[in-house]
C-alpha cells in the first residue's frame, strides 16, 4: 500500500496534508466535526485498514484513518486507542487531538475533561485552529450548565454563541444550545437551533444513531409543541437512522 491516505468514502488514495478527497472531493478530515462520507462503507472498510496496519504499524496515516473510522462506527474505546497511537506518529497533526476532543464527547459527555484536555493538546499545536478553541468554549460551557446554577444560563448561551462564531459547523454546539433553552423554558429557540444540529448531523463524523437522537429530540419538542406533522417528519428521520431508537418509535406510536 503506498503512503497515502484511504479515503472512507471512495477508497482512493489521497495526501494526508490534503482536506479533500482529490478523487471524490470528500472532506477527508473533520472541520468542526463535518464529514460527507458513509459510516457503512467506513465499517466495511475496517477490517481492511487494520490488516493493512499489520504491515506498516508505524503508519501515522493509517492509523488515523482506522480511528476515524472506529469512532464513525461508535466504537469510541477503539478509536480513542486508535487516535492515540496516530497522534504518535504524527505529533504536529492538529487535526488528531480535535477528533479525539469530539469522540470524546461524544463518549463521555462534553463536560468530561477529556474534552478540554484534547482540545488543549490542539490549540497547543496550532493556536489559531478554531475548532479547537471552539471545542474548548463548548467543554467549558458545559461544565458550566451542569455543575452551575440556573443564573449561569445566559453565561452558557454566550459561551456558546461565542463558540459558534469560530465554529458553525459543530453540530453539539447547536444541540447543547437547545438543552439549555429547553431548560430555560425558551422552547421556539430550542426548536430552531436543534434544527440547525439535525440539518449538520446528516454530515458531520458521528454514527447515524447519534444523529437519531437529535431528530428524536426535535420530533419530541414539536409534539410537545401541537405540531404534529413536524413532529412525524422528524421522528421518521429518526428511525429511519436507527431502527432501535426507542424514544421515536414510541413517540411515534402515540402521535
């Protein structure tokens, strides 16, 4: 296997220093946590990195693709060890500890102080990576709603939108902006921003069942709301992302 970097989506061979795919023009590495690829073909191409790894172990490239694609199939543990062993390798790649910081997060919480520690790891590495610094705000504001008070609330939302502005496109910062207006009893704006996370979560690097969350939570907010048809709208999305989720199929038993 030549020095390259296997893209998920396609299976072409592209340079690692590159954003894209040069074949399909896939995002090879998380922005904030945007990804276009398919976490089936990801699975499937698992058993292939990890045999190609058995050849070249101390392939930096490699690995970070194997933990990518572990973490895109919700073995979190797995990429997390995966991730690891690539920032090694690769010690000056800022974008390794940023996709540690998020599947930690996804794992444990984004209050976890894993969070913080690998988004530090990456601000050390490159100060002016936003998505590291807005990873960071995230992790702090999370702390912040959960072990503060309820006069923390607007301190939470402007960490947030701060975050935000260096980030747009990170899906879990619009989801813990609408927990914390649902908490605030502001439903209309919890709406409006889950909707903002449902509409980057189709993209972004989390397995579809994490994304069935949010389009769960949205079809129970509008049901809550009176507003049935988008309540089913969104509650059929959740399915049809993951057949187990509980919550949707209940919710929509009783619409």
């Amino acid at each position: 296997m030549s020095d390259s970097y296997v893209c998920p989506c396609c299976g072409g061979a592209s340079d690692f220093s590159s954003s894209h795919c040069q074949y399909c023009g896939s995002l090879l590495l998380p922005q904030g946590g945007a990804y276009a690829g398919s976490s089936v073909s990801l699975a499937q191409g698992i058993p292939d990195l990890e045999a190609a790894l058995l050849k070249k172990p101390n392939d930096g490239k490699l690995q970070y693709s194997l933990g990518e694609a572990y973490h895109r199939n919700g073995e979190y543990d797995k990429a997390e060890q995966a991730l690891e062993k690539a920032a090694a390798l690769a010690p000056t790649e800022v974008k390794i500890p940023h996709l540690l910081a998020w599947n930690a997060g996804i794992r444990y919480g984004w209050e976890c102080v894993k969070v913080g520690k690998y988004a530090d790891r990456a601000i050390a590495l490159d100060p002016q990576f936003n998505p590291a610094q807005a990873m960071k705000l995230l992790n702090a504001a999370a702390q912040l709603y959960l072990f503060g008070t309820s006069d923390d609330y607007n301190e939470v939302l402007a960490t947030l939108n701060k975050a935000l502005t260096l980030d747009p496109e990170n899906t879990y910062i619009y989801l813990y902006a609408s927990t914390v207006y649902e908490q605030a009893l502001q439903r209309a704006d919890a709406i409006a921003v889950l909707k903002k996370a449902a509409e980057l979560s189709i993209k972004d690097i989390a397995p579809a069942k994490e994304d069935a969350r949010i389009f769960a939570r949205l079809g129970y907010l509008y049901k809550k709301d009176g507003q049935y048809d988008e309540a089913k709208k969104y509650l059929d999305k959740a399915v049809s992302l993951d057949p187990d989720n509980y919550t949707a199929k209940s919710l929509q038993k009783a619409l």
